[in-house]
C-alpha cells in the first residue's frame, strides 16, 4: 500500500511575506506593461529591453491566470426554489 505524499505546509509568516512580495512584483509588472503599451517608438520590436519585458509579461501573465484558477471557489450547482 502507498501512502500519497503530503504537502508541506508553509507557516503563516513566510506565506504572507510571499503573497505581499507577488503582490508587489504583479504591480509592478502591471505598471511596466501600461508604459510599454503607451510607448511611442517606432522601433520597439528592435528594442532588448521591450523584448524581455514581453517575456516578463508573458510569464506574469501565466503566473495570474494560475492563481486566478486556484483562487476559483468550487463550482457548486445552484438550485433555485421559488
């Protein structure tokens, strides 16, 4: 019989230190991508910095779309009663 592994827990301190800096970073990546949005340059495809912010923005993007999936309460069927 295998026993399924456990997850280790995380104290309350460092999670809270770790949700505050993500809070800080998703920020700042937000702040970046609506001044690389609004840039006017006509070479910005050529531009090093523009094309590692797009990867930095790419990553966020995915790091959101993983805790928005995580944060979801589960789906429960509505019942309605009149």
């Amino acid at each position: 019989m295998t026993v399924p592994p456990v997850a280790p827990t995380v104290p309350d301190e460092m999670r809270d230190e770790l949700t505050s800096l993500m809070q800080e970073l998703l920020m700042k990546c937000h702040e970046l991508s609506f001044e690389y949005s609004t840039l006017d340059c006509e070479q910005i495809q050529e531009c090093p910095l523009a094309q590692k912010s797009k990867e930095l923005f790419r990553t966020v993007k995915k790091l959101n779309e993983l805790v928005k999936k995580f944060a979801q309460p589960p789906q429960t069927k509505s019942t309605y009663v009149s």
